[in-house]
C-alpha cells in the first residue's frame, strides 16, 4: 500500500508540477517582454543622450573658438592702438626737439628730453602692449624686491594725493 500512496503522491505531485511550470514559463515569457521593453526605449535615450553630449561638445568646441578668436582680434586692437600711441609720442619729441631752445644749458636740457620721449616712443611703437607686457613681467620677476618697494611707494604717493 506504501507503493499505492507514494504513486498518487507522484501524480498529484505530477499534476501540480504541470501549473506551477506553465507559471514559471508564462513567467519568464513576460519577464523576457518587460526586458525587451524596457530596453529598446532605454537604448534609444541612450543613444539621444549620446548624441546630445557630442553636440554639447561640438558648440563648446565652436564657443570656445570664437571666444579665443575674440580675445586675438582684441589683442590685435590693444597692440595696433599702442603702435599709434608710440608714433605719437616719437611725434611729440620731435616736436620737442625741433621747437625748443638749441643752444646753451635749455638746449642741452631740451636735447634730452626730446630724445628720450622719441626713445620711449619708438619703444612703444615697435613692442606694442603685448611685447610691453612681456618686458614688464620680466623685470618683475628678475628683480622682485626693487619692484615690490616702488609700487609700495607708487601707493603711498597715490594715496597721499588722494587724501588731500
């Protein structure tokens, strides 16, 4: 009889194996359709994001051109205004030197002030900002101390004007 029990125990066990499987089945069927689902979507917002970051990077890419393009045409600008501020300046001690006096201690004294305007305006004319700029920072950094102590100097001779 023990052998009668255990074979309906197979059946009935036979039987509620067939449901629980057909479960499982549809089961993993609509879990195979929710990740197809799921995932052709997800793909596509992949695919625009990646899109979108590479046309984030392309007007970047452009902005940053323009904006590099800009500072060399405003760069260009300073140095051409510089140029013409230096002719005028050599100009102006031509000017100097050809109306003032020529003879004595005045015309010695002229002579040097003349020349020494046109020198700093063929310096300005031929340098320009950005090569002014270079020098300048170059004599900061050859001789830090001098230059710390005359713009303290500068500061204190401004700030004294500004007093009064």
């Amino acid at each position: 009889m023990a052998t009668s029990t255990s074979h309906a125990w197979t059946k009935e066990e036979h039987e509620t194996k067939k449901p629980l499987e057909k479960a499982k089945e549809a089961g993993g069927h609509a879990v195979d359709k929710a990740k197809e689902a799921v995932t052709g979507p997800l793909e596509k917002v992949k695919e625009a994001g990646s899109q979108a970051v590479g046309k984030a990077k392309e007007v970047a890419g452009a902005v940053g051109d323009m904006a590099t393009q800009a500072v060399s045409a405003a760069g260009q600008g300073a140095d051409d205004l510089t140029a013409s501020a230096g002719h005028k300046v050599k100009d102006l001690g031509q000017t100097v030197a050809d109306k003032g006096p020529q003879e004595g201690a005045l015309g010695a004294a002229t002579k040097a002030v003349a020349n020494t305007v046109k020198g700093a305006g063929e310096y300005m004319e031929e340098a320009k900002l950005s090569g002014m700029v270079e020098d300048i920072s170059a004599l900061i950094k050859n001789h830090p101390i001098p230059t710390m102590l005359a713009c303290i100097g500068i500061g204190f001779c401004l700030a004294r004007i500004m007093k009064d």
